[in-house]
C-alpha cells in the first residue's frame, strides 16, 4: 500500500467510515434515527416489533398479507431445539446469560445443516430463526440458571407478550406487552455500533451468520455497550432515594467515574430513543407507584446535562422500564440481544451479499532493532 494511502489513525475509529450500509441511519445532528428510510418516531408509534423486523431484513414496509405469514414464520421456530435445552442445562447454575446465549446460538448453529451457507436466501432464513426463538433462548436460559423449568412459549400471543410469558409464566398485562414491544423496537438496530461492527468482521472472513451472532454478544456484553442497561439499574438502585440522586452523580464525577446511560459516540445533543422511552418510564412510575425512581432518573438527568452537557442514552430509560416490569436486572442486556439480533443478522445478510475481509492496519509503537540473545545469556 502506498504511504500516501494510509489513512491516519483515530482512537476508537471515531468518525471513520468502515462500510456503507442501506440498514439503518443515524442522524445525530437531527436527533434522527431510520431504519430503512423510516423515522424510527413513526415506527415506534404505529408498528409491532414484528412489522419493523420484517422492515429491517426484508428491505419494506410489509402489507398485511406479508405481515400475516411473517408472523407466522416466527411463531413456527419461536421454540427452541431439545439438544439446546440440554446443553443450556449442562452450564453452571447462576452463570452470566449472555455467556448462556452464546451457547445457545452456537448450539443452534451445529445443529443447522445450512449453517456455512452464506447465500441471501439461506441467511435471510436463519435471520428469521433466529429472530424467532432468541426471545425464548433468553427467558429459558435465565429459568434454567436459575434451577427451574423452562416454559413453551405459546403462538396466539405476540412477540414482546410471548418473550414476557416464557419468561414469568404467565400472560403480562397489556402495558407491560406494549412497553417491551417499543424497547424491542428501538433496541432493533443502530448501524455500526460495537456489536455490528464485531459481527460484519466475523462474516467478512465468510464464516456462518451463528459465529457473527456469538461474537455480537459478546462485544454487546461490556459496560460501555449493551451491558450499560444493567449498570445504569444498578447505579439507581445505589442512589435509592431522590435526595440522594444530586450528591450521588456529583461524587462519582469527581471520582471521574463514568455514569452508566448517558453519553454516546454518535449522538451529542440527545438519544432520541431515550427521548420516546421516557415518557412510558413516567406511565409505568405512575402505574407502579414507583415516582421515585422516575425522580432519580429527572434529576440525575438535569445534573448530567448541567456538570457534563451529556444526555442520556436509550440504556437509561430502557433499564428503569424493565425494573418496573418486575424483571431481574442480569436479563436486560439479554433482552438487547433479543431485539438487536434482527440488526446483527440484517448486517450479515449485507456483508456476506457484497463481501471484502476486513482487515484494517495498526501502527506498530514497539522497537523494531533489538538485538537477538539464546535463551541462557538472557537475566
Ligand atoms: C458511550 C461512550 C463510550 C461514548 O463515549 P466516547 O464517544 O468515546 O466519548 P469519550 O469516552 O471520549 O468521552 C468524552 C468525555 O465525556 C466524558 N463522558 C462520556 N460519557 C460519560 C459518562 N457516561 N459519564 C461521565 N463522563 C462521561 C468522558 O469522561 C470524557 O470526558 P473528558 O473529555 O473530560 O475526559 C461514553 O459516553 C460512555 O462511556 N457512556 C457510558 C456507557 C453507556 O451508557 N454506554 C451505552 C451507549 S448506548
């Protein structure tokens, strides 16, 4: 390569281009998200998770006979394989989910015999499997860590009120079903964040959509991405009472400790997820009598923004919905994944169709003329 086409690093890739994408758009000077052309504002307002799904990876909007016999394919594979329940029931009591779910998706991968298939249709096909039955390998895996029976999910009901009732058992009420619906739909896709980008590396090197899948969780796990919902609960849950939210966020910041939920590399000036999501936080404090912890966040919020000009991402909001809903905190980055993987396998689908390995260059910063000694002549 020429030395005039190197390309100066940046930390981070902040601000790099790393591929061009028809997914999705992330419009931080607008405040904007679209997935496929569409203001994610309209979807969130008038679509199920179902409809935006069949959007993401199918390229439109659907119709309703489309809609109809999408629905029915993901009611068709929402049930997980007996040998993944068995191997899910090999794993250590109480161990990490997400761990959990990287078994689980490359038990499913051993078990597809088309899973080195890279072609459009065959990908498409396990992009809609796979969408099915997360939600299940999700609430299952975390009842089998927990020492209990997994439950059938059941095909009259939803995608979100199904996710719902696997996970506690019985049928959610229809605020709780609408809410996870909308976090499912805005946790769906957002270009070439950490996780995607994890998953466009493993297919660029043309193996399977399962192995990008496994490895989109695991970049989704850490702190500083998917794994901000869990942190963000955990921090409010600390603070415990609105009195205690301004000196709480004050302290941490002069630790230079970094607060879950807010800030993001794209978006400056606000997350317009978040922005959607906190009205629901404030029906569901209402309808809990949990005000307090709509409180905590209001002011955690005003001191961000004052102290750091930061605002918060959908993580912050995402984490005090599913803490209403009565949902254990170790299942929120899980949920992401359960949401995020139509934007994983939409991804995939994309680079396997128009593939290139990618393989950027590091700067080498060590020495370059040491002198060589045998083993016996070294201190
Ligand atoms: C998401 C995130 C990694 C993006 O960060 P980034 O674009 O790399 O920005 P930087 O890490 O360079 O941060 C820029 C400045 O803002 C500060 N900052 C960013 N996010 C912060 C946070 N959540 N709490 C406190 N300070 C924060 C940094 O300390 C830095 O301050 P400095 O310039 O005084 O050193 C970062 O905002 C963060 O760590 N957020 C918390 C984790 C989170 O919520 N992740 C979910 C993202 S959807």
């Amino acid at each position: 390569m020429a030395e005039k086409d190197i390309i100066p690093y940046r930390p981070g890739l902040e601000g790099v281009t790393a591929g061009i994408s028809k997914i999705s758009d992330v419009i931080a000077a607008e405040n904007r998200l679209i997935y496929r052309g569409y203001d994610v504002r309209d979807l969130a307002a008038n679509c199920s998770f179902e409809e935006v799904a069949y959007l993401i990876l199918l390229g439109k909007l659907p119709n309703r006979r489309e809609l109809s016999e999408f629905e029915s394919q993901l009611k068709a594979h929402r049930e997980l394989p007996a040998e993944v329940y068995a191997t899910l029931k090999a794993l250590p009591k109480g161990g990490n989910l997400m761990a959990a779910l990287q078994v689980g998706v490359a038990t499913l991968g051993m078990l597809d015999p088309k899973a080195d298939d890279n072609s459009h249709d065959a990908n498409l096909n396990k992009a809609i499997r796979l969408t099915a039955c997360m939600p299940t390998l999700v609430a299952n895996a975390y009842r089998i860590l927990q020492g209990q029976e997994p439950v059938a999910p059941r095909n009259e009901l939803g995608h979100a009120e199904n996710f719902l009732y696997v996970l506690f058992g019985r049928e959610p009420e229809p605020l709780h079903a609408r809410v996870m619906n909308l976090t499912f739909i805005l946790y769906a896709e957002h270009g070439y964040n950490a996780s995607t980008f994890t998953a466009h590396v493993i297919a660029s090197t043309l193996a399977d959509m399962y192995s990008a899948v496994v490895g989109a969780i695991g970049a989704l796990r850490g702190p500083l991405h998917g794994g901000a919902n869990e942190a963000a609960m955990e921090a409010i849950l600390e603070i415990g009472s609105p009195e205690r939210a301004e000196s709480w966020v004050m302290e941490k910041l002069a630790q230079k400790a970094r607060i879950m939920g807010f800030g993001h590399r794209e978006y400056k000036t606000g997350d317009i997820r978040a922005v959607i999501l906190k009205d629901w936080v404030r029906q569901l404090a209402e309808q809990t009598g949990r005000t307090d912890l709509y409180e905590i966040q209001n002011i955690m919020e005003r001191v961000m923004l004052r102290e750091k000009n930061l605002h918060p991402n959908v993580d912050f909001p995402a984490a005090t919905v599913y803490y209403m809903m009565g949902i254990p905190i170790p299942l929120y980055t899980p949920i992401f994944a359960a949401a995020r993987i139509v934007g994983w396998t939409a991804h995939v689908i994309e680079q396997h169709d128009d593939n290139r390995l990618i393989r950027p260059r590091s700067d080498y910063a060590g020495p370059r003329d040491l002198v060589f000694k045998p083993i016996d002549e070294r201190e």
